[in-house]
C-alpha cells in the first residue's frame, strides 16, 4: 500500500509570489471602497511558469492573526466581518497549460444595510496534481504551496471608528543590532497600510537624533501586529522618542516613549 503524506506551505506576500510553476501576477491584497447594495468585480491572474500542465484550485476562507505571528484560516462567514458570503468565483477550478496564463473572476455584492468598516476574506489559490493510481510501495511526500489573496471591502457611505492602540513598545537586539519592538492592535472597525516612525531626541543636548521608520503593513481589525524600526546607527545614550503609527486617511496615533540605548 502507498502512503501519501501532505505537507502545506502558506505564501502570503505583498510581492507576487514564485513557486511551483505557479505565479499570482496582480497582487495578494484588493482592496475597494464600496457602498451597500452595489456589485464590485475584480480577478487573480495566474501564470504557469513551469513547462508541464498545472491544476489550481480556489476557495474561500476566513483570515486573521495575531502579532506572535500565528495566524487562523477559518471557515467562511465564520467572522463577524467576514465578506465571504458576498463574494461569488467564476470557478473552483482551473487546467494551466506550460506557459498558460489565466483570470478567474470575482463578484463581491454588498448588503444595503451593514455597519460601517471593513469586511474581508481571502482566496486560497492552490496548485494541484492530478490524481493517478500507482502501484509502487513506499512513502510519498507531496508539498502543497497555498497563496492567500486578500479581499478587503471598506465601506464610504457612513463614518466608520478608526482606533489604533499600542500594545508595547520595547527596545530589543537582532543580530546585534537595537531596534524598537512596536505591536499594535486594530481595535476599530477600519483595514489601514500602516507605518510606524520614531522620533528621537537626544535627553543631553536636547537635539533631534534621527527620524526612523518601519516597513508598511496591512493591519486588519480586531487583529494585532508587530512593527520593527532599525535604530543600528543611533549612538549610545538616552533618549525621548515621539512614536507615531499612521494609517490611511490621516489617521495618526502616537506615544512618547524614553529609550536608553547602549552598546552591550
């Protein structure tokens, strides 16, 4: 008897994604402004790269995480945000030849009546073999690598909450090197691109040190995510810093925070 052991992989990148042949070639996160008792229409574009035949699958699930990295794919309409349930595929399933490039389209209807924010869910796109009888015995390892696009849908036709809160913020080394630790929680009812700076001031002198800054990160509601800003070129002492989060539409939170930072 042969014994098939399954492993998943998830790929969830704001780049477009290389592996297995299978390339998404519009992005992993839509995102729409949207009012209620309207159709808006989009598509994932995928390109085959490899030179044999490739099936993938699309399905729909529910999608959150939390700043210690762990992240739950769950069942659609599962979230009390979810828009799931609104959302419709042309297709389950589509037959990539080498080379092929293909659209599958979407429809997401939006209810005439929900409270303000964002909804969301994400569509799982995943590569496939097809299914052959073998009579060989052993073990065979198959590695399923999953993409998972993003579908945000934010409402414009009324006043949604935007809230913002830190968690912590923490002076912490990677290799070596200081860097501040910020996590923040979504506690509104909005989907912002985020970016975090620092500001800092020299305690001594009382002149500016530098103005730094993360990475841009989506941060969905009800979710929490850590941020990281390089402070390897800051010399060592104390320090006040103004510590700004700024997400879409100007909304800005912020924190004043001392930092002493040594060359241990």
């Amino acid at each position: 008897m042969k014994i098939k052991l399954f492993f998943s992989v998830l790929v969830f990148l704001v780049s477009c994604p290389l592996f297995a042949g299978i390339v998404v070639l519009n992005g992993l996160s839509h995102t729409y402004k949207v009012e209620g008792g309207n159709v808006y229409k989009g598509y994932i574009s995928v390109h085959n790269t490899s030179n044999k035949t490739q099936n993938v699958k699309f399905y729909q699930q529910d999608y959150r995480y939390d700043s210690d990295g762990t992240s739950y794919y769950e069942e659609p309409g599962s979230n009390q945000r979810s828009n799931a349930l609104w959302t419709q595929l042309s297709t389950n399933l589509i037959r990539l030849e080498a080379n092929g490039k293909m659209d599958v389209y979407y429809e997401i209807t939006i209810p005439e009546n929900i409270e303000p924010g964002s909804y969301w869910n994400v569509v799982m796109v995943e590569p496939v073999d097809d299914i052959k009888p073998d009579e060989s015995k052993g073990v065979k390892v198959n590695t399923v690598v999953r993409y998972a696009v993003l579908l945000v849908t934010t409402t414009m036709d009324a006043v949604a909450e935007a809230k913002i809160i830190f968690k912590s913020v923490n002076l912490t080394k990677q290799d070596q090197k200081n860097q501040l630790d910020i996590v923040l929680e979504n506690q509104g009812q909005l989907y912002h691109r985020v970016i975090v700076t620092a500001e800092l001031f020299d305690n001594q002198k009382g002149d500016e040190a530098g103005f730094f800054q993360s990475n841009s990160l989506g941060l969905l509601p009800n979710t929490s995510k850590r941020f990281t800003i390089d402070l390897s070129s800051v010399s060592p002492g104390k320090y006040s810093a103004v510590v700004l989060a700024s997400g879409d539409e100007d909304h800005i939170f912020g924190v004043n925070v001392e930092l002493n930072i040594s060359d241990d």
